[in-house]
C-alpha cells in the first residue's frame, strides 16, 4: 500500500518519548506522486525502475538536460503548526559528470522565497547514501519542502532519490534498515548474516544487540559495541555466529535488533526483518548475461567493444554479451528505451550491467561483475530445446525449459534475446566514433592506433542486440507464479527472422528474470539440438579417454566428411586454459590429443567444435 502520510496537528508532540512521521514518500506507485509539484525543467524529473538510491524500485530520477538554471521537486502543503524542528530524510546517488553543480534541500511558508537547509557541490559521486536534513522554525501551517538541483545541469549525469521522510525522532530508535542473506544456498552449508542498523534517534547509538532465529529456533546473539552513531548514521554488521542450513527447502530467517544501549529502544516496529531463504539439492550450472548500452555516435564506446570482446574470448563457456545499440543503425527500440531500468544506476555511454544487478557500470567491470555473479545460486536449470530451423520460411522455433531446484511463490519470466556477429554497414552512421584516437587516452585494444571517427570499412560490430522478446523484462505469463522444487517448467517460442539478418552468425539467448528485483537468474546461449552439417556428431561416437586423466587425454570422434575441429578446454570457472585447432582433418574416425600435463588437479570442460557443432565433456585432472 502507498505509504504516504500528510499529518495535521494543533499542538507540539516532543520528540523526548514520542516519535511522528509528518510525510514519508517512496515512489512506489510507479507514478509521479499526487500533491506533489516540478519546476525548472519538469520534464527531466521521472519515475524510474532503478535502485541506485538505495531503497527499492521504483524511485525519483533526474537526468542532465544542456541547461544552467535550477529545477526542483516540491512537496504537499503540510500543516506543521506547533511542530517548530523536524528532520528530513532521503536516500539518494548522484552520478557525477563534471563540476558546476550544487544539489541540496530548501524550505519555504505559502510562495513565500526558499530557504537552503542544506546543499552540497558535488565533486564526485555521492551515495548510495541516506542524507539527514535538520530543519528549524518550520512551524506553520502553510510549509513546504523542495528538493532542488543547480548550476550546469549538463554536468550532472543522473540524480536519483527514494524513501523521502519528514518526521519527528524519537529519544532511542535503532533502525534495522537491511539484511543480507543469499536467497538460495546449497543443503548442508553455512552462510553470514550481514545487515545494516541506522539510527533514527536523537541519543547516539554506542551498542545494540543483532539477533536471529531459523525456523523459530534458538535465537543467536551478537552483542555490537564501540560505535558511536549519530542521527543518521549507518552502522555495518556482520553476524559472529554463521547461519546453518541442512535438507533442502525453506527456511525462515527472522532478525531483530534490541537492547540499544543496554535498555530499550522506543520504537521496535522499525527493528525485525524477516527473509526466506531455499536450501537446495544441487547446484544449477550458472551462466552470466551482461548487457551494455553503446552507440556508434559515442566515442569512448570503444572501450564496450574492447571489453566485450575481452570477455567473450576469456569465458566464453559461461559469460554471455549483448550490445544495446542507441541512435544508430543497429538500434532496437524498446530494448535501448529499457536500458535506464535495466542498468542499475545508468551513467550514460557506454554503461553495462552484470545481470542486471548492481556493482558494475562501466564496461572495464565486466570481469569484476562476472567474477561476482558466476557463483550466484539460480533456482533452476535453463536450456534451449526443441530447436527446429525452416531455412524456407526463416522461422526459428524452440522451447525455453527449467528444472527448479527450489520452490517458487512469484513471478519469474522467460525471456529470449537474438544477437548477431559480423555486422558492418556502408553509410557514416557505422562509422564508430573514437576518442582514444592518438593514444591520448592511452591504450584501447588497438583503437588508438584508428581514426576519429573510425571508417565504416574499417569496422566490424559483434553481440549486437537484434530483439528480445516478448518485452526488455521478458515474456508475462510464460511461467506460472507458484513452482515446486524438482518441478520442470517449459515455454515455447517461434520467430520469423528477418530477411537482413544472417542465420550463421546468430545467437539465441534464454534467459530468467525475476519480474520483481530485475534480476537475471539464469541464462544460456546454446540449442541442445540444433541441426548442422555433422548433426550426427551431437552424443555419438564421441569419446574421452582416459578419464580421469594425467599428462593427457584424448578425444576421439568420427566425421562424415572432411573438415576442421577446435578443442577447447575451460575451467570450473569458465576460464579458457587450453585450446588445439586441427585443419583438414579426414572423413572417417579422428583423434585429438590434449596435453594437460600443466593442468592442476580438478575438474575441467572440454568443448570439441566442428562447423556450428559443439559437443561438451567434462574431464577430471588427477596425478
């Protein structure tokens, strides 16, 4: 429900053993609130999908216009009679582009002038952080408050603001503003509670208690001392006593913060989150998708294909790319209108996102974003399956299937992407512009070496983004909104493909997204049964041996007729180790030898690719 709460009172509430909320504001109705004003440049105040403030989706976001003036958003009338001090919160992140901006708070009775309570000029990115605002001598019945953004508006690249709160404090009250607990571990395993606790109160917070149960167990109590937070200060905790999960299935972490310094806290509805948490039986192999917002017109894109393809040659077993063209030839237009909501705090071009998950923006962290999303936990399986190809009528059809190793009670959704490699085109819009042109800004993967812009002969666009269906967050419906554990879950696809498009260099990507947090969980970019030129290779007269290996292993296969053949050899995590090209190998039975005398022991993929052909075996490395 909305939780706004515009309060009248006739008569001074102190904030001694009585706290009041006066107006609290969190977006969540997706719509720009009612009794709520713009001014300056309206139009560049929207509601946004994101949650760079901090809070949850969606929230209040501003973007750079080419303007010098001051733009605000300005709150109801709120009757604060006999209510002289208060304190205004908010959470936000600034995207700093350049100097010459000052963001802050201002207050103002009736259309009398505003007063500044609080302004900053940022000179980096500020946030996420809460911002707690002091106001005084507000005590009338006509008061207003702004939040407002001035200077060189062209120098900010994105504002945004969430959870807006007027209220009076309370003497003592600790807030347990998060909890940090992975969604899906795996059965028999341990993991740390981490959270958050703010103080909301006028006293400073010096020691409070953190505390959890499972399932209604024994509670486990962490005893937090030596800090010393003031009003709106946020304290990180990191539980000593680590949460134990056995069998798979559900279990229910409740924790509560208490004996605030060491007696209690006036307001404890603020102090309990509960999350569930699913044990599962198996881990689902995990492939990561990152997206990234480019354009030929920009030129530090260079970077995006850069990095891309860095990533594309370093993982190319479990990390999948997909390049969002804007305002060029390349361009899909609900998928590239989508990016502000997908890309977590969106800063402009070129931006990424590693699942569409927060921790990464700029294209140079795609690794570290792979790195820290290979070992989420996904709820389920996903394949491709069902392939069939009709070259006549161009149409693609497939089926998107998962095995979900945990139980499900929300809306998850299929969704299907189509990129293409190799695209190159004639006119000077695939012309790539280039600022690291001269090596001024120094090396770019050889693109200091290339002009501004860059010739369109010159160039060669890969994981270009050519549709996704049914919309940027997947298909409504295609799964049902309640899903046992070990229940298996399918949706079949058809597509027409264009005539422009070229079939041999298309890849096809499924994926699941909860429709909630945006979350990709789970994707993959192979056809288990895709037919080819060596169709009969798929699962037959394939053979490693010996397996486990030593210093060697060999990988036996036959082919029906003369052709070349890569193997390839990727570690647990994805990571190409090794890799043999033969060339003109003959009709009949052949046999490729891998060397693995470097290897250390553990488990490894090996890939065997013939023509569009890719037959996977897993090795194990012992000596």
């Amino acid at each position: 429900m909305k939780k706004v709460y515009v309060l009248l009172f006739s008569m001074l509430i102190t904030a001694l053993s009585y706290g009041q909320v006066y107006l609290y504001e969190d977006f969540s109705e997706g719509t720009f609130p009612a009794g709520w004003t713009k001014e300056g440049v309206p139009a560049q105040w929207s509601i946004s999908p994101s949650t760079s403030a901090g809070g949850e989706a969606p929230e209040l976001k501003f973007t750079y216009i080419q303007q010098n003036t001051t733009s605000r958003v300005i709150s109801p009338v709120i009757d604060m009679t006999g209510i002289d001090d208060a304190v205004l919160s908010l959470k936000h992140f600034y995207d700093y582009y350049s100097a010459g901006v000052t963001i802050g708070v201002a207050t103002r009775f009736g259309t009398g002038e505003w007063q500044v309570a609080w302004q900053l000029a940022p000179s980096s990115n500020q946030g996420p952080k809460t911002q707690i605002v002091q106001l005084t001598d507000i005590g009338q019945a006509d008061f207003q408050f702004s939040i407002f953004i001035s200077g060189n508006l062209y120098n900010v690249d994105y504002w945004f603001i969430d959870d807006i709160k007027l209220f009076s404090p309370l003497a003592l009250d600790a807030v347990l503003s998060s909890v940090d607990v992975p969604k899906f571990v795996e059965g028999g395993t341990s993991f740390s509670l981490k959270g958050k606790v703010m103080n909301e109160g006028t006293t400073n917070i010096t020691s409070y208690d953190v505390s959890y149960t499972v399932n209604g167990g024994p509670e486990q109590v962490y005893s937090v001392t030596g800090i010393n937070l003031a009003l709106g200060a946020i304290h990180n905790f990191t539980h000593n006593i680590p949460i134990n999960v056995g069998e798979p299935g559900p279990y229910e972490i409740v924790v509560t913060v208490d004996n605030v310094n060491s007696g209690q806290d006036l307001n404890m509805e603020n102090n309990t989150i509960t999350k569930l948490v699913s044990a599962v039986p198996y881990l689902p192999a995990k492939k990561v998708l990152a997206e990234e917002a480019t354009g030929t017109w920009c030129g530090w894109c260079p970077r995006g294909t850069c990095n891309m393809n860095y990533m594309a040659e370093t993982y190319p077993e479990t990390w999948i790319g997909v390049a969002v063209h804007n305002g060029d030839p390349m361009v899909v237009a609900d998928y590239d209108g989508a990016m502000g909501g997908i890309i977590p705090g969106f800063a402009g071009y070129p931006s990424v996102t590693t699942d569409r998950t927060s921790g990464d923006s700029d294209p140079s962290d795609l690794e570290a974003g792979y790195l820290r999303r290979i070992n989420a936990i996904s709820p389920a399986t996903i394949a491709i399956v069902n392939a069939a190809w009709n070259p006549e009528t161009r149409e693609l059809s497939f089926d998107l299937e998962s095995e979900f190793v945990a139980a499900v009670n929300s809306e998850l959704r299929f969704g299907v992407i189509f990129t293409e490699d190799g695209l190159s085109g004639t006119s000077s819009q695939w012309a790539q512009a280039n600022y690291y042109s001269g090596g001024g800004q120094g090396v770019m993967c050889g693109f200091e070496t290339l002009p501004n812009p860059v010739p369109a002969a010159q160039m060669v666009y890969d994981h270009v983004a050519r549709k996704i269906l049914d919309t940027p967050y997947g298909t409504p419906n295609s799964l049902p909104t309640e899903i046992a554990a070990g229940e298996t879950v399918s949706y079949h696809y058809s597509y027409v493909l264009p005539d422009t498009w070229n079939y041999d260099n298309l890849h096809v990507i499924g994926f699941l997204v909860d429709s909630e947090t945006k979350e990709i969980l789970n994707a993959e970019n192979v056809i288990s049964s895709w037919v080819g030129v060596e169709s009969g290779l798929f699962d037959k007269a394939v053979t490693v041996y010996p397996n486990p290996a030593g210093d060697f292993t060999k990988i036996d296969f036959t082919l029906n007729q003369a052709s070349k053949a890569r193997v390839d050899v990727y570690d647990m995590f994805g990571k190409l180790v090794y890799s043999v090209k033969e060339s003109n190998l003959p009709a009949g039975k052949n046999s490729i030898t891998v060397q693995s005398n470097t290897f250390t022991n553990g488990m490894y993929v090996m890939k065997l690719t013939i023509g569009n052909n890719v037959v996977s075996r897993k090795i194990s490395i012992i000596k």
